[in-house]
C-alpha cells in the first residue's frame, strides 16, 4: 500500500500521508471546492473540479500539489451532434507506457476526450459520439448518460475498454477510431423485460482491471449491486442459458462454486450468492493491488 494517497472531496483535494505515529492529512488544493477526480502519473498530478458557478475545470500540478495552473478543461465541439456543454470531469485515465503524454477523460454527457500534450489541448473522441446507440443512453444517476471507468489495456495502450452509466461497456482496439460494444449477460431490471438484456442501456457501475490478470474486469452490477469479475473476452460466453454469473477471483478461471446468481432471482439463491460475495470481499488477502491471494476456505462455503 502506498504511503502517499491522494483524496478527492467535495471539500478541496487532500492528501493522507503515513507517518510514524499514524495517517496524516493535509489540504494541497481547491479548499471548499468540489474535486471530481484526481489523476497522479509520472510526478504529474491533474485535478478536475465541479464550481456551482463556473462548471467544470481541469488543474495542473508540477510539483506535487506545491503550485497549481489551469488548463483548457474539454469542451464539445460547436459541429458535434447535439453540442452539449460539458457537466462533469467524472474520470480521467494515462495513455500508458507508449503514450506518455496522452490522456483520456470520461464526461458527463457521455463524451471521450483525449489530450496527446499532458492536457494542454483536447479533442472530442467523434467515433464514440456518433455510433448510433448514443441516443438511447440515459442518465444513470445524472440527467445525462456518463463515462465514470476508462482502462487502457497494459499490454497493448491503443485498446481501450470504457463503461458509460447508462450505455453499456465499449471496446476500441485502435485508439478509439472504431468501437465496439460489449456485455452479453449483463441484465437491466429497470427497462422492459424485452430489453433488458439490450447491450446499449446497461449501467455498468464502476470497471476496474486486475493488474495480475489484464483480461479480467471486475465490475459492480446493477441487478444485484453484487460485486462480481470474469474475462472480458468471456462477457459473450462466459453466461450460462439461464443468464448465471459465476464469481471469478483475479486471473482464476473458477472462483466459489456456490456464487452462482440469476438476474431477478428473488428467492433464496440470490441472498446466498450476496453473503458470498461480502464474505469474499472481506475475506480475501491482498498482497499487493490488484493481486489476490486465494480466498480462505471459509469464504469458499455458504
């Protein structure tokens, strides 16, 4: 775990240090100011805020919270369809180790921007803007629909798999010229039964990629807010004709038999697979982020 952690409040950015009699905190930033999400890579730290007056704002920092400069936050393009204003800086990802100075933003509304110059300019991903399912997304919690995960794959920087709230889960394999939408088996109970299995509406919560295992997503999902993983390759077989979800721990291609769930379910098997799972997320020992001991045998039973 690292001793330098930085924080994100609706009160300013803050940063917890460890010290020897405990954990320090200290403002470093934007006090009484709502911080959206912070981005620390290669000594560079990024900020993006939320003002009630002024919107949203993106800020720069060279040396580590010491000083601050404004950049141009993203803004939708005059000749965009429907050319939004921006809401929300709602995340913010690296490029990877081949596009150092690259950055990626995920926005309310729904637009992917990329910076190629560490933020200095930015440019509306129009692949992802325009594919034709945008206008059935919807706000999941907002008014309008959301980016809130982006995960450049760590073998290969130009594949990029995102999660809109609600849009569903996207793939570009090439740097976001082309996409392709994802998440077979994942299941909407707020829409009609015909569409709820309809990949352009899901709301993907939050995705996050283990780091021991780069093709396995973990991902909280909305039927059961239980916290479930599998193989991204797998979100097209990895579901069972009666749509079961198995829980998978990182990089293992089985994890607790009995974490067996279907969507809907209101009996008996649902609860137990919930019990499972916060047995499983209190249970399992971390060696190091993102690599996961096996879970104990006691986590392994209902």
């Amino acid at each position: 775990m690292s001793d330098h952690l930085l924080i994100a409040t609706r009160k300013g950015l803050f940063v917890l240090e460890r010290k020897r009699s405990g954990w320090v905190s200290r403002l470093i930033g934007f006090e009484g100011v709502a911080v959206t999400n912070v981005l620390r890579t290669d000594g560079v730290i990024y900020a993006a805020l939320k003002h009630g007056h002024f919107g949203a704002k993106l800020h720069r920092s060279d040396n580590d919270g010491a000083t601050w400069r404004e950049l141009a936050a993203p803004a939708f393009p005059a000749d965009a369809a429907d050319a939004p204003s921006l809401f929300q800086i709602w995340t913010m990802e690296t490029g990877g180790r081949t596009h150092p100075d690259r950055l990626w933003i995920g926005a309310i509304p729904a637009g992917l921007f990329r910076s190629d110059d560490r933020g200095e300019s930015w440019q509306l991903v129009a692949s992802l803007w325009n594919v034709p399912e945008r206008k059935r997304w919807f706000g999941g919690g907002y008014d309008a629909a959301g980016i809130h995960s982006i995960s450049p794959d760590p073998r290969d920087d130009d594949r990029i798999f995102l999660a809109i709230s609600c849009g569903g889960v996207w793939e570009s394999n090439d740097a976001g010229d082309t996409w392709s939408a994802l998440g077979k088996g994942l299941f909407a109970p707020y829409v009609p039964p015909e569409q709820a299995e309809d990949s352009a509406i899901q709301d993907p919560h939050r995705v996050v990629r283990c780091a021991s295992a780069p093709d396995v997503m973990w991902m909280q999902h909305p039927c059961r807010h239980l916290s479930f993983g599998r193989c991204r390759r797998a979100l097209d077989a990895a579901v069972t004709a009666d749509r079961r979800f198995r829980f998978r721990r990182g990089g293992a291609s089985a994890g607790c038999a009995n974490c067996l769930v279907r969507p809907g379910d209101q009996g008996r098997d649902s609860h137990a697979a919930r019990r499972c799972a916060v047995r499983h997320a209190n249970g399992r020992r971390r060696s190091k982020l993102g690599n996961h001991a096996p879970w104990p045998a006691a986590a392994r039973r209902l």
